[in-house]
C-alpha cells in the first residue's frame, strides 16, 4: 500500500467519525466521560516555577559502606540557583 500525505490521512479519518452528542454531566458524574474539545487554561497553575517536595540527596557510595554520619554541603530555599555539590 503506498503512503499518503498526513493531510488526506486526516481527510479519511475524519468522514469515519461519528459525531457525539453533547451531554452536560455534574463533576461527580464524569469520571470515564471524553471530551469533544480541547480545554485550555488562561494562565499557567501555579503562575511560577516551584517545586512540589522537599528532599535531600545522598550519595549511595557513602551509605553503601555503612557510614551513618554525613557531611552536610549544601541547603538550598525557594528561588535560589541551583546547588553543585562535591563528589564523595
């Protein structure tokens, strides 16, 4: 079968679709519904960069031989450039 161009591709898929009904449902209802069209938020949520957890990091070197103290080299608050650490 010889390959089409991706808009007559389109063409064809689109005249076999069926066109869905519009059906309002409460949120609680909604659960597995689909959409019929794409949704778009007005701005970004939130409308800044930020992490969404606290941690730390470990080397698995260091704990591999059973060290159970450690240096700390770094802390790093909201906003700040990010932190390079030393190798162990």
């Amino acid at each position: 079968m010889a390959m089409i161009e991706p808009h007559a591709a389109e063409t064809l898929i689109s005249g076999h679709l069926a066109c869905l009904p519009i059906e309002s449902l409460p949120v609680g209802q909604c659960a597995g519904a689909v959409l019929r069209e794409n949704i778009y938020a007005e701005r970004d949520q939130p409308p800044f960069d930020r992490v969404a957890m606290d941690g730390i990091a470990l080397a698995s070197s260091a704990a591999a031989n059973g060290r159970r103290r450690f240096k700390l080299q770094a802390t790093q608050a909201a906003g700040d450039p990010a932190a390079t650490l030393d190798s162990d």
